[in-house]
C-alpha cells in the first residue's frame, strides 16, 4: 500500500511539473527570408512559451537539438512550450521550403 502511495505521488508531482506555467514567453515572427528576432535569450532552467507566427507562407520552426519541429501557418500561431534544461546554443531553422531565399532562414535559441 506504501509503495502505491509513493508512486502516485510521485505521479501527481509529474504531472504539475507538465503543467506548469511559462517563466517566459516571446513572440517570433517568421517571413521571407527572416526569423525574428534572431537571438532568442532564455535562462537555463526557464519554462519557455514561444508564440511563432508567420506573415506570409508557411513556415516551419525546427530546432532539431530541443526536439522542436513545427509547422506555422498564417493566420494559426503555433505555441511551443519547452523546459531550457541545458546551457547552449540551439539553430532554428525553417523546415518548409519557402521560396528562393529557404536556405538563409536561421535564428538561434541561446540558454545562459
């Protein structure tokens, strides 16, 4: 009976560390050939929320080194909640083929 108690709790406890809410949140903006801004600072430990938006075709945010892939949509942000577990810097970059100028779509996450 002990050892149930123990896992639920360790359970429920896992369960509010999910559904914490951000330390930060930040506003990025992709378009034509930009990721805005370019340096997204966050602090090692910080519960982030990045609210990524497009202004003209769809993009995608990928961050394969936070295991972040996502696609965006005009006119439906997409949400991303990570932890910054580790200190570092992680490209972004556009997934979706976007036109001639793809290639030069780079930004980073840098966790201090």
């Amino acid at each position: 009976m002990r050892r149930v108690t123990v896992l639920l709790l360790l359970l429920l406890a896992g369960l509010a560390a999910c559904n914490r809410a951000p330390d930060v949140r930040i506003q990025v903006t992709m378009k034509k050939y930009v990721i805005e801004p370019a340096e997204i600072r966050v602090k090692r430990g910080q519960r982030v929320e990045l609210t990524v938006s497009t202004l003209d075709v769809q993009h995608g945010f990928y961050v394969p080194d936070l295991g972040i892939r996502e696609p965006v949509q005009k006119g439906h942000p997409a949400v991303i909640v990570f932890d910054a577990k580790r200190a570092g810097q992680y490209p972004v970059q556009c997934s979706i083929i976007c036109g001639p100028g793809h290639d030069d779509m780079h930004a980073k996450i840098i966790v201090e």
